[in-house]
DNA sequence: GGGTGATTTCTTGTCGACAATTAAAATGCA
DNA sequence: TGCATTTTAATTGTCGACAAGAAATCACCC
C-alpha cells in the first residue's frame, strides 16, 4: 500500500481532527484517488492521520449520511459504488436542481452573490488555461453551488450540492478517459448564465441552465455509450 | 426530568444499538415528543438506552446529516430549530418535489407500488376516522414517500422524505393548534392522486400533486398569519 | 484431490476512562 | 448591591482496550 501519504500530525485542536478527516476522504472520493468500491479500514486510516478510531468512525458516518461511503454491518465500509444502471436519474435530477436554482438565483441574488459567481468563473478560465482537469472540475462544482447559495434555498442548495459532488465523481472518469480534452464552450456558456442572473431575467436563466445541463448529460451519454471495440480482422 | 421513559434492555444484537436509538430519537423529534431546542444530553441518553456513548454519539451523528439536530463544539447538542423565516423556501422545496415524484410515479410506476400506495390512503383514511392526528401526519408522510419511491430516481426520494419529515414537525404544531381539526377532503385528493397515476397520466398527476401542495401550503401559511390577539376593552 | 468443518486472524462495534473546554457557582472588590 | 474574576462542576471529544462477528487459513475426512 503505497497510497497511504504520511500525514504530518501536530497537535491539533480539539474537534478539528473529524473535520480534517472528513474533508481528506472526501476529497480523495471525489477526485476518485479513492476509487469506488474500495475498503476503507479503519485502522488503517487511524495510523495515517495519527489518531483514535473514534473521530475516523465519526467521519465515516457523515461520509456514509451524504451517500459517499456504503458501511456493511461488522464488515468493511467501501466507498460508495457508482451506479451506473441509474446514471439517468442522476441526469434527470441535476438537469432540474440546474434550471430550479438557477431561476432563484435570477431572483434573489444580492451584489455580492454576483461577485463570488464571477470569481469562479474566472478561476474556471484559468483552470481552462492551465490544462488542469481536476481544477476545472472542482471549480465547476463550485459555481453551480455558488449560483444555488444565492438562490438562498437550504434544501435545493443541499440536493444540487450532492448532485456536484457525484458529478465530480462521474465528470473524473469522463477526462480521464478523453484525455483531458478541453471545454472552453462549457465557459461560454457559463458567461451566459452569469449575465441572464444578472439582468434578473429568470426565464433565460432556466433556459440558458437547462442548455447548459442537457450539454454535459449529452457529452457524458456520448462518452459511456461510445463503441470501444477493436477491429479483428477474421 | 420525568419524561426518561424506562426503555427495558434486553441483550440487544451487535449494531443494532445505534439503529434503534436513531429510529427512536428521530420519531421522538418529528413527534415533538423533543420539541426544537432542546438539549440533548448524551450521558442522559446512554443511562436511558443502557448503553455507552459511543453509540449514542453515532445516532446523533446521522441525525444532524438529515439536518434533525444541530451540534455546537464542545457543546450539547440541540434539536433542530424550526426556521419560520425560511419557512416558504420549505414550501416551494415541496411544491416541487410533490409534482416532481407524482409525475414519474405516474410514468414509472408498477403495480406493486400502486398497491403499496392504496394500503397508506387506506390506513389515511382509517386515521381520520379514528381522529388520531398522530397517526394521520405519519402515514400523510408514508403516503406521498411510497409515491416517490415509485417514481424510482433515488435523489427525488431523498429530499422528499427530508421534507417529508421536515413537514411532519411543522403539521404537528398545526393539528396541536387548530384542535385536531380533521382534514378529510386531503384524503379525497390522494385519492384523485392515486387515480392519476394508475391511468398514467403524467400532467393530471402533476396538476393534482400541485393543487394538493398549494392546500396544504395555503392551510399553513393561514394558520401561522391568524390573528391571536384577544379583544381587550380599554 | 476436493469438499467440509474447526481454528485462527482480522476488523468492527462497544465500553469505560481521561482530558479539554465550557457553563455555572462562588468569591472578592468597589 | 452589582460587577469582575477565580474556582468548581458538568459535558463533550478522544483514547486504548476488549468482545463479537466475519473472512481466511488450516486440518480432517471421504
């Protein structure tokens, strides 16, 4: 196992130590360094951040409440399977959780929403520009959650977040295997989003998001259902 | 404190501990039985339950994933609050997701599910009857959470039984206050629900869902803006 | 040699205890 | 008496250890 990276532990606060685990593993989920099905051992991950079993325990649940780890009674937890049997539900729901926040978000948005949104969206250029996927994916994760925290709705914001974090997921294995091709159309688009939220205009803001949304789901669809069979001559 | 109900512990199974303080905390908080706010103590707990912490701290754990408890650092944790200023993003929340489950149970729907649907309103029904509001509020959640399991995408599912249950709490201040008024015509609703979506039909069953949503929302949002002030002669 | 049952090992679930932190009580002072 | 400060008490966060259960290994029998 060489994937265990030594980290250096120094005296942390008291509390913290759940929290650092949580946002590491999910991380390593997300950017599947962790890929799906693996075992996750608790002493194992007890060792490597240098504390007890209890707070990775605590970790774990939370992981396991938002749907990223899958725990067997009195057997290891695994990091959550995708299913990919269920990979239309999944578009479905991104698809409306996109256009739902995005039309609050042309309501409701303050100044200040605005400004954290374009900052994104230029880190997203620039994450473009450096040739850097996992950049690019994370940041995208971060816009649409911007755009659903000004749509200021706590329910939607927490079911488009989990939707981002299992696209990220799904989104990975998509550049990896297309070697990292480039969308600069995806930032466009996004441009366009920003602007139709910021003119308030909430039914281009649905439309522009639902565009936006059927792109992905069509562009990932393309890539999963593409013919990967080698020519044999017989 | 008298209301530490004696729970009689009877050598219970490995890991089932954790299953069953959670279902019982959980029904305790959607009943009000815990009313928003109040402290939970885990010491408290753990003599109730007769049995460690560790446990205990578990069942807490899930419970703030679903948002039902909130946690301070170093502090006791806390029923969730009830947040009538965000109490509309609620309503909108389950607007839409009533419409959203009721359409594709109409269109995904077997007729194993319809069965399961037609037992919930029959024991609806048998709840007004009996003019329990209790039972009425539980099985209003059971009803419309076999609709979306029937619509079969996973997501949809889970915001509506967060908002489900979310929901159970604010109609049990509702019944408390109105002196269990028996809402009979939501059963005849369900009813025209369940109609829409045997015959398949993805728009009736959309109007419907939302026509129930806008009553119930309607009833609430009357209920919380009444005028309770009594009239004092001066 | 293959399959079945016992044994060992390994991992999780639970426990009791201690330390850190906070809330409350008690003390001192103006 | 009222307020600030110290002391005490209470509660959580973390730890190491043990027991129950499952997987893997080994022995045994056909």
């Amino acid at each position: 196992m060489a994937d265990n990276a030594e980290d250096i532990v120094t005296e942390r606060k008291r509390g913290s130590g759940v929290k650092h685990v949580y946002e590491m593993l999910r991380d390593e989920i997300l950017t599947l360094a962790l890929p799906p099905g693996r075992p996750i051992d608790e002493v194992n991950l007890a060792e490597r951040f240098g504390m007890s079993r209890t707070p990775i325990r605590e970790a774990l649940v939370r992981l396991a409440g938002e749907g990223l780890v899958e725990t067997l009674p009195n057997r290891s937890a695994i990091v959550a399977n995708i299913d990919f049997m269920k990979l239309h539900t999944f578009f479905d729901a991104i698809t409306l959780m996109y256009r739902v926040t995005t039309r609050l978000a042309a309501e409701c948005h303050r100044p200040e929403d605005l400004e954290i949104i374009k900052g994104h969206q230029e880190r997203y250029v620039a994450a473009v520009a450096a040739r850097d996927p996992l950049a690019m994916i994370a940041i995208n994760r971060d816009f649409h959650a911007a755009i659903a925290e000004a749509g200021r709705n706590p329910y939607y914001t927490a079911l488009t977040l989990r939707l981002l974090d299992e696209g990220r997921r799904i989104l990975r294995l998509y550049y990896q295997s297309f070697d990292d091709r480039l969308p600069k159309e995806y930032s466009d688009e996004h441009a366009g989003i920003i602007a139709a939220i910021a003119a308030r205009d909430v039914e281009l803001s649905d439309r522009l998001a639902r565009e936006h949304a059927d792109q992905i789901v069509r562009q990932i669809q393309q890539f999963f259902s593409r013919d990967t069979r080698h020519e044999v001559p017989l």
